[in-house]
C-alpha cells in the first residue's frame, strides 16, 4: 500500500506521484512510503512529468522513485543524537 510521508496514513489517490503527473503537474522529490504486504515498509521520493504531445495534451507520464529508507534512518538517528 502507498502511506503518507508519517507511515500511517494511506496515502490520498490525488496525493500519489503517478497521478499528480499525469494531471500535468511536475512533482518534485515527492515523499511517501511503500508498505507492501508481508515485506518491510521503504521511504522514497518520487520525481515526475507528464508527457505531451505536439498540441500540449497529456498523453502519459513517467514517475522515477529512488529508495531514501537508510538515509532518512541516519537523519533521524542524528537528530536523536543531538537532542541528547
């Protein structure tokens, strides 16, 4: 299942990357998280674009993820350390 960026939350039909480019919008190091079922949940980012046409009309898009699961664990871990 796609989650919001907390891991929680099921992650809106209007808010996942696909379907924001398709609708034309240039997303931008979107994150989320991607929990399939029985395997352990990974943090990514997403980036995308429509793809048009000569006449400007979307005919497609194309959406890239990279996997930021470790680095987002580093950073909290280095948060953590500094509070103490």
């Amino acid at each position: 299942s796609l989650r919001c960026p907390d891991g929680a939350a099921p992650l809106p039909t209007a808010e996942i990357p696909l379907v924001r480019a398709f609708a034309g919008e240039d997303v931008r190091e979107a994150e989320l998280v991607i929990a399939p079922a029985g395997l352990p949940a990974r943090r990514v980012r997403a980036n995308g674009q429509a793809i048009r046409g000569p006449d400007g009309a979307v005919l497609g898009a194309v959406v890239a993820m990279r996997d930021v699961t470790e680095h987002a664990r580093a950073e909290a871990a280095l948060r953590a350390s500094e509070a103490r």
